[in-house]
C-alpha cells in the first residue's frame, strides 16, 4: 500500500519495502511476503539463496522459494532480490574467488528467471574492488530489463574491514573512506552502465549536507534505514532526527523509495524477535502486527506531511531529464501549440507589461499625456501577447500608443490580424509580415519590445536579431529588455549523461539541450557567462565572446564527478524589471524556459579541494552561431563543438 496520496506524485517514492533479515527456510517466502503486504510494506528485499551455500560440483542452488510459489507479477512487483553478503571477489584466496563469481552468476541468473526487477548487490570489501566490477559488467552486458543496485553506507568511515590487515598502524589521521568514491569507482569500471544503481545503507550518522547533496545526482533507487537510525519521541516512537528528515523528503522528491531493514528497538507493541511478530497470546483470527510498523508509520507520516506538488511542478513533472534539442526560431516557423504553451505563461507577460508601463512614464510626461503618441514596435510578435501587454500597459498609464507587430512567420501572421479585429486595434497595431533584420521601418520607434531569449539569453540569437533591429529605434529610445546575462555552474548528472550516452556518437555530447533539471546535484554556486545590452550603437560591436571560469566545490563536499555545466539567464526588462532562471533570482511561477544542459564527452573527476576550471566560447558566422567549450583544471577534456560541427543556430 503506498505510503500516502501526495498530489501530483506519481513516483516510486511512494512505495516502502522492508529488508528480510532471515533466510526463510523451507518455502517460507511466500509467508514472508504476504505477511509484509498484509502490514503495508509494498514489497521486500529478500535473499534468493541459502547464504550458507557454497559452489560445489553437481550441488542445486539452495534457493528460497520455487518459482512456482509465487505467480509472475509477485515476483516482479514486490520482491528485490538481495545477493549473498559472504560474496568477495576481490579475495586474496583464489577459491573464494572463485566461488564468489560462479555463485554471483548464478544467484543474478535465477534471478533473471524470476523476472525481479532489480537485485541488490552486496557492499564492496575494500576499496579496491576491480574484479568485483568486472564481473558485474560481465552481467549488466547480458541483462535486459533487471538493474542492479549496489549497497553502499552512505557515511564516511573507517579505512574498510578487508584493507585493514594492510593498515596495520591505523591512527586518528588515516584518510575516511568515503562512499561516494567506491561508487564511483565501481560506476566508472561498468562504464556508466545504465542498469548499475545504489541502495543507500542510512544509519544513526550522517555526513555534511554537501556531501550528501553529491548522491541527488546519482541514481539512487533505494534508501534502506537501519532502525539503529530512528530516535525515540517522547511517547516512545520511533522519529527521525532533524538531518535524517530532510534528507529522506529530499529523496522522495527524487523518486528514491525507503526499505526499513534491522531489529525493532522500539517496544511500541507486543513483539517477538524473528521476521513475523506478534503477541504470542494473541487473539486468534486478529491481524499479527509487523515488528517494524511503527517505523512504516513514521515514514508514511513524514511522506503524508511533505506539501503536495505546486501546479507548475505538476505541470513540468513528464519534462524532468528530459532533453530537448534548443528551438531554430529564425530557421524554424513555430507551431501553434508551441506558441499556445508559452502564451500561458502570465507571469512572463505581466513582467513585460511593468516594464512597458514603467519605460512609457519614463518617456512621457503627465503633462504631455494627451499631445504625444509613443510608438512601440513589437519585434518577433508572434501571435501577439506582448502586443496585448504593451496596450494595457498603455491603458494603465493613460498613455496614447502606435504598434507596429513585426513578425517573419507568415502563419502566426494570419493570427495576429484575427486578433486585432477581433480586439478592435486597428487604428492602434499595425502588423507587418517580415524578417525584422530586412524591414525598413516607415518611422523611428520610442520603445523595441523583442521575446528573443532563449534558456541561456542569447542562444536564440536575440543579439543578432536585435542589432538587426535597432536600426529603427531613435537615439534616446529604450529597448526591453535593456540586457541580459547567461549562467553556468558545474553539475553531477548521471542520469543525463546516460541518455546522450546511448546515442553511442560524439555530436550529442557536442549539443547544449534545454532540460528540466531534476535528478541532478549542483557542485558550486552559478557564475556569469556573456552579457548582452540593448542598444548597443557601438561602431565596433561583436556578438562574439569568450570567457574563462574558475568554480571552487563548495566546503565539506568530497571529490565528485562533473558530467556538464548548467546554464541559466537573468534579463534587465527596465530598470528594476527583472526576468529570468538564475536559481538565485528566478522569477517565481514562471515556465517558458528550462535550463539549458552543456555535457561534456568524458566526465570529469574533481579531487577533494579541487577547482573545476572551465572556457566558455560564443562564436559568429555569416549563416550560424554556435558555442564551443573545454575544461582545463583539474584534467583537460576536449574543445567541445570545435566549429559549431555538431550543434549551432542558424541566422
């Protein structure tokens, strides 16, 4: 049973397992199983095979239950297979080895079989866990559907049980093992295989928030709490400490589901040691209460309090990491529903409408209201919003307007001139079906309103357009926006690299896409790219750009792994008018744009304490712009996109 309705979440988050600590002999899984369901657990983390199995010739896999005992989609909907935990294949002893391959091999085989959609592998022994990987590769390679979720403890511990022998004088400044980096070892051995995940092992400490934030853009699909991680309330409940709460909603939000794994410590009911417990003298016929209830019951708590999912999250929820290719809009005529979707975006057109407002007060007088006639043109109307804008805007400030409606796309055209009769504008707008950079204006505009930007400002070549248009603004005349700014910052996202991944060339690695940015992690704070003002009558203005980056990873967060760079943009619509994405300054409620996502072909590993140095390039040419990009510090990746080869926008 899910743990709570959450409007608008329809993920995996809202399902809760529980880890199955005894192997249950003598086909009882299938007790096992019903018993957890019957408590609310909406499936378990079970072993497959009699942990005290060992490969010996003509021996049968001991395993836990026939495929018989349980109908197919058992199986597959509420049991995870949990691999033995004795398995060590990076064991000195070679017949441990050994053993260890044939029976990992075996035990994923049978699993397969099941049809289980995912198994959970056993935590590395040693930092060192080469052959351990290889084998698991050997697997992913001949899987389909099944992924495999690494257990890891998600703390920084300890040099590990097994390299101990070799660290015989341990001291209090041994170098922690930090999980993240076994995983990422593990994870760069398969090659970034899609189907390898994590299960994070959750006890009693945590380490710094910063570290955590690395796993929100790892694939994490299970958070198994240990009960030694719960506290007790004051009536003698288990709750978790404040830390541990904001880290299970934080993974909820990332669909991660919860498995509550160990022994209860928490006497909250008449229970017994072993898997089911109940009261030995209960009555008979009464429903055998789990003994690890009251901790479903906490989580089902804190997932039912998390607030339900704003409007817009609900409406951007099917675009999460999911990438898009940037729009062509002076190559390209937008489609009608393309138009229809940002049109609903009030917010945006209310700030246009400010903006106008402000600039006509600015550039009339009270006094000179009833003489004088301001002329706006609308550069790039489409289907007319910012027409609609800028006539209220006239309407609110009492002052009197000539628009002209200049837009290239001869379909959105047709609807602009049903939009002015049906409005009653014609003395007021006047349309004019052209390319603004080739229109030869009759008359010299007070205000150029343009809806050029693109998710990093000007990749929708709002300069070029702009420039081209400016030409027909007077002197002294105002342009909205007055400028614009574009912002990276370096992120994990393994999800995203897996995606441009499968397409198995160099040019999606070489392509920016406009993503809503979910399952990732941000290593450091966003910094400026490129700014663009409006006019600009400078003789000798160039719309190229270069710049160069230094990002510091912020404190106590660990090495970590940077798969691309975020972008974003802020835009000055007019004087204290702002529009944009910067998460610093975005503007609320707002959902034109979507961040933009520049990968890089090979991730790179930044060090503890490292900084990540990163160029930046803009480049024109006489039918195209496009942007290149390269880290030098602390390796050097390739000039991504040398030449605008595999992703540019055409003028």
């Amino acid at each position: 049973m899910p743990l709570g309705q959450r409007a608008g979440d329809k993920s995996d988050s809202r399902y809760c397992g529980v880890e199955v600590l005894d192997f249950p002999a003598d086909e009882g899984l299938p007790a096992v199983l019903n018993h957890s369901l019957a408590s609310s657990f909406d499936f378990i983390l079970a072993p497959l095979v009699d942990p005290n199995y060992r490969p010996t010739p003509g021996a049968v896999l001991p395993v836990s239950a026939s495929d018989l005992v349980l109908g197919p989609a058992q199986w597959s909907n509420h049991v995870v297979g949990k691999i033995s935990e004795w398995i060590d294949l990076d064991a000195e002893d070679e017949r441990v080895r050994v053993d260890s391959e044939l029976t990992l091999k075996q035990e994923i085989a049978w699993a397969s079989h099941l049809s289980l959609q995912a198994c959970v592998l056993p935590a590395p022994r040693r930092s060192s866990c080469g052959n351990y990987a290889r084998v698991v590769n050997q697997i992913l390679q001949g899987l389909t559907n099944m992924h495999l979720w690494l257990r890891l403890p998600l703390e920084k511990c300890e040099p590990m049980d097994d390299d101990l022998d070799k660290v015989k004088n341990i001291n209090k400044t041994s170098k922690m093992v930090d999980s993240w980096e076994l995983w990422n070892s593990f994870r760069l051995l398969c090659d970034h295989s899609s189907q390898l995940c994590v299960a994070l092992d959750i006890s009693s400490t945590l380490p710094s928030i910063n570290s955590l934030g690395r796993w929100f853009g790892e694939p994490v699909r299970a958070a198994i709490l240990q009960t030694n991680a719960f506290l007790t309330n004051g009536k003698g409940y288990p709750c978790l400490s404040k830390r541990h709460q904001k880290l299970l909603t934080g993974f909820f939000n990332h669909s991660v589901q919860a498995i509550l794994s160990g022994r209860s410590n928490h006497n909250v009911s008449p229970v017994s040691g072993g898997v089911l417990s109940g009261d030995e003298n209960h009555i008979e016929g009464a429903p055998v209460r789990h003994a690890l209830s009251p901790y479903l019951d906490y989580i089902a708590y804190l997932y039912q309090k998390m607030d339900p999912l704003p409007e817009q999250e609900r409406f951007e929820i099917n675009y999460r990491d999911f990438l898009q290719s940037p729009l062509q809009p002076l190559m390209d005529n937008l489609e009608a529903q393309t138009y229809e979707t940002f049109e609903k975006d009030v917010v945006k057109y209310t700030q246009y409408q400010r903006a106008v407002a402000k600039a006509l007060i600015d550039r009339v007088s009270d006094d000179a209201v009833s003489t004088t006639r301001t002329v706006v043109m609308v550069v790039g109307a489409g289907r007319g919003p910012l027409v609609r804008a800028s006539l209220q805007a006239a309407e609110e400030t009492g002052r009197k307007l000539k628009v002209y409606a200049v837009e290239k796309n001869p379909n959105a055209v047709i609807t602009l001139h049903s939009l002015i009769k049906l409005e009653g504008w014609e003395n007021l707008v006047t349309v004019i079906s052209s390319d603004m950079r080739c229109w030869d204006a009759p008359e010299k505009a007070d205000i150029l309103v343009s809806e050029l930007l693109g998710s990093f400002g000007d990749n929708e070549l709002s300069p070029e357009c702009l420039d081209g248009a400016q030409r027909f603004l007077k002197p002294d005349g105002i342009s909205i926006p007055s400028s614009y700014t574009s912002f990276i910052q370096p992120i994990t996202a393994s999800k995203l690299h897996n995606d441009i991944k499968a397409h198995k060339d160099i040019a999606h690695f070489e392509t920016a896409y406009v993503v809503k940015l979910h399952r990732i992690a941000t290593l450091a704070p966003p910094q400026q790219v490129f700014t663009f003002t409006h006019p600009n009558f400078s003789p000798n203005a160039s719309n190229q750009r270069y710049t160069k980056l230094q990002f510091e990873i912020r404190p106590d967060t660990g090495s970590c792994l940077v798969h691309g760079f975020a972008g974003y943009f802020d835009s000055v619509l007019y004087k204290d008018v702002h529009l944009g994405i910067e998460p610093n300054t975005a503007t609320p409620n707002m959902f034109s744009w979507f961040p933009i996502f520049f990968p890089l072909r090979k991730p790179i590993y930044v060090p503890d304490g490292s900084p990540i140095e990163v160029h930046f390039w803009r480049c024109c040419a006489p039918t195209k712009v496009w942007y290149e990009w390269a880290v030098t510090t602390p390796t050097l990746s390739p000039i991504h996109n040398s030449n605008g080869r595999s992703y540019w926008v055409g003028l």
